[in-house]
C-alpha cells in the first residue's frame, strides 16, 4: 500500500558552496536518492497543488544486471548500520490513535463534498487497514494527508468526493500514474525538516501522469493536450489521485514510455548527470578519473555509478556488504560503509567524490582527494538516519 511504502527514503540538495583546499560543490535542488515508487490510480488537490493516489500499489524496480532506469530506482531494505537508507521503527509508539478500524465518512471542512478515512493505530495494523482500503466512487479524487508529525501511521489516506478541476486559466488537471516516496518525504512527515510546509500537506515531489483536463489559457497557449503524458517536480502533493498545476511547469513524456521508467528517469537518473557535471574539469568527459561515489547502493548511487562506467570513469564505492556484488557486477570497486575501513587504501587517490551520506560532516570524503580534487555534496542523508538532526 501507499503508506507501506512511505517508509522508503532519499537525500536532500544543498546550495552550491566553495570550501578551501580541494574544490566542494553541492547542486542546488539535486534531490538526488530517490527509494521507492507508488503506482497510483487517482488524484488530489491540496493547498496550491495535488494529491496523492487510488488504493496505490507500490512497484520496486528490479535491478537487473543492465541497471538502467530500473537499476537506479530499486529501494534497498533499511538499517542504521547502512545511513544511505531510512525505514520507520514499527515497535515505536508515537501516540497514534486507535480506532475500531472501520471506515469512517466525514464532512470536509470548508464545504464541497466528503472524505472517507482510515483510522491510525500501530504500523503493522496501519498497513493492513491501508492494503484494504477501498473507494466508494472510482473517480473521486484520493490523498495520502500528512496531519501531524509522525511515522507511517500518521498518514491518512482519504477519498474526497470530488474530481478536480482546473481553477485558473493556466492550470491544468493531472492524474497521477507513478509518484516518489523519499528520504526527504518521511524527514518532512515526522517533522525533522529544513524546510517544513504547514500541516496539513500531500507527501510527494515528483510524478509522472496523464492530463486530465485543461484550463483555458493552457489549452489555447500551449501544446499539451488531455491525454497526454507528462511529468513534473512539485513542493508537495504528488502522492495523489489527481494533482492540479500551471502547464508552464510540466514536460511532456513519450506515452510508450512505462510510467515508472519515465519517473526514474527525471527523479534520479536527471540529478545524477546534474551531480557529474559539477564533477567535471572544463566540460571534459570523466574517462580515466578515480571517481568515489559515497553511498552507492542508493538509487542516486547506482545511477551515478551507472553514467560515470558509461563515461570510462574507474568507479569505486562505498556500501553496506550486502550491496557489494551488486555493484562489482555493475563495474564498481566496492569498500565499506566506515571511513575508517576505505580511507587507508584510497585518501588522497580520488579526483572525484560524490556524497550524498555525509557521514562525518564530509570530512573522510574530503581526505580522499588528491589535491586538485571536487567533492560534490548532494545530500546528508546519514544526518537524518542517525539521529542528528
């Protein structure tokens, strides 16, 4: 279900930043780890954009020994002695409320029609509840509604008795196929966020989906047309049966291509080569370059990995071992997850490193350049799993 998977994790960008010796950038909105994606039947409409899904099934991506798109987007089970991943504890107790576990109709606030919600109790009765839940008119409009600060069991999953339509002239009406579920997604629900949006929201920040209807101005100042297959990035509420937005905001995408692939393919294999670039010396191909890619069992890891063995670049990574044949299979050299275990063999070796872990305040990622070295930043996804934030 869609709140099973909510528990999947991602990093978060940074600004772009010079630091001194060996050169330090971090991509602006890079969003680069993405771990999961949610198949959706449906949509919503929150505050300014969309919502989440139907009774949304989930599909991991299978990683194949050819990688590509799928490779990248293939969600790795969560521990803390692996940092490049986040899954919510299912034995913590965080005040969730118990209910007799009945569907409930309620009048929505505001006017304009219903919502039918499940009740919250522990994760694992959560999550049954959610795999049962079912719509009372297929095209209304379905939300996965973050309302307080939590784990899964805050999420509420929610029809609203209506199908959306486009308010402004330039807004268009999207139905949502396929939807992220990331690290940042599950640090913004529980509350431990940088930058956090006023409860209530929809979860989700990147989508692939179908037009559904069209305003005025996008219909007669645009080339999109309903039925057709586009894709964006939002600040919230891709985790919705149907998400509303300007057309000037969205691309189109090939209708042949699977949904999935397609949301891979913008939510991490388009910030990887973003990442590459920041690593490369006057535009310059990495062919030859020692390049570290910290993390790289996450899905920005394996797509990272995946361009620069494209490029010719000698790859070598860090990972739980349990990733590791994996990724020699895919022609990386892999090391441990612990600086203390690759330091010795690789510091001041590396003419590039990616690292979107931050492990130890980027001090070990730093310590393997050679002296004309770029670090890249993309993330700090270690801070949020341990705890240090």
């Amino acid at each position: 279900s869609a709140a099973a998977a909510a528990a999947a994790g991602d990093a978060e960008g940074a600004e772009p930043s010079v630091a001194g010796g060996a050169s330090v950038v971090s991509p602006t909105a890079s969003k680069i780890s993405r771990a999961g994606s949610v198949r959706t039947k449906g949509s919503v409409r929150t505050k300014g954009s969309a919502r989440t899904k139907d009774s949304a099934r989930t599909k991991d991506s299978k990683a194949g020994g050819d990688s590509k798109a799928g490779g990248a987007s293939r969600a790795s089970k969560s521990k803390m002695d692996d940092p490049t991943c986040l899954s919510d504890n299912e034995d913590e107790d965080d005040g969730g409320t118990a209910t007799d576990g009945e569907s409930k109709l309620e009048t929505r606030e505001g006017g304009g029609g219903s919502l039918v919600s499940q009740g919250r109790n522990s994760t694992n009765e959560y999550v049954k509840r959610m795999a049962g839940f079912s719509t009372k008119v297929h095209d209304h409009q379905l939300v996965v509604q973050v309302l307080e600060h939590g784990n899964v069991e805050k999420l509420l999953l929610q029809e609203l008795a209506y199908v959306p339509k486009p308010s402004q002239p330039n807004e268009i009406v999207i139905k949502v196929e396929a939807s992220t579920i990331t690290l940042q997604d599950c640090m913004i629900r529980r509350g431990e966020w940088y930058n956090m949006p006023e409860l209530p929201f929809v979860p989700g920040s990147d989508f692939v989906g179908i037009i559904h209807s069209m305003g005025e101005e996008a219909m007669g100042n645009s080339t999109f047309n309903v039925g057709d297959k586009v894709a964006a990035v939002v600040t919230s509420g891709g985790n919705a049966k149907y998400i509303t937005m300007s057309y000037r905001n969205i691309m189109k995408v090939p209708p042949e291509v699977d949904s999935v692939v397609a949301l891979c393919l913008s939510s991490v294999y388009v910030p990887a080569r973003m990442t590459l670039d920041h690593a490369r010396t006057a535009n310059m191909p990495l062919t030859g370059v020692n390049v570290l890619v910290i993390g790289g069992n996450s899905p920005a890891g394996l797509a990272v990995i995946e361009l620069a063995l494209l490029e010719g670049a000698k790859v070598f990574t860090t990972a739980d071992k349990r990733h590791h044949e994996f990724l020699t299979g895919m022609g990386a050299r892999c090391f441990p997850v612990h600086p203390s275990e690759w330091l010795p063999t690789l510091g001041g070796k590396m003419d590039v490193v990616l690292d979107s872990v931050c492990l130890d305040g980027y001090e070990s990622s730093r310590a393997a350049l050679n002296p004309a070295g770029k670090l890249v930043c993309t993330g700090m996804s270690a801070v949020y799993t341990q705890g240090q934030i």
